[in-house]
C-alpha cells in the first residue's frame, strides 16, 4: 500500500470516528474511493474499512424496508 493511501486511510478513520450526518457520509465516500483505489492496484484492504463500508450497505437495505407498506 502507498504511503499516500495509508495516510488518507488513517485520516478517514479518526474522522469517520468523530463525524455524524452529512459529513460521517462523506467521509464514508472518500473512504469508498481508497478502498476502490486500493483493489485496483491489488493491494490488500484493512478489514475495519472493509467493515465501515458493508454497515453502510446494511444501513441502507435497512432504510428501504422501512418505507415498504405493511
């Protein structure tokens, strides 16, 4: 891994920490990117990025069943 991408990955991860709302969702963007960036260039990705982003899929397969009719 760059040294570049493991410094933004470590950035991401304190903000991800201390953000909420609109800016906890941005940041899970940029997270996305890395991750992206990293599988593309075949380097191994930290599970706990891995983590961050599978609850964001959970998160939002949730929202969808809360708007489904009964």
């Amino acid at each position: 891994m760059t040294q570049e991408l493991q410094t933004r990955l470590e950035t991401l991860r304190h903000d991800l920490d201390h953000s909420a709302g609109a800016a906890h969702e941005a940041h899970l963007d940029h997270l996305e990117q890395v991750v992206q960036a990293l599988r593309t260039m075949g380097e191994e990705v930290p599970h706990w990025a891995q983590d961050r982003l599978s609850g964001r899929s959970d998160e939002a397969a949730e929202d969808g069943f809360d708007n489904m009719p009964l």
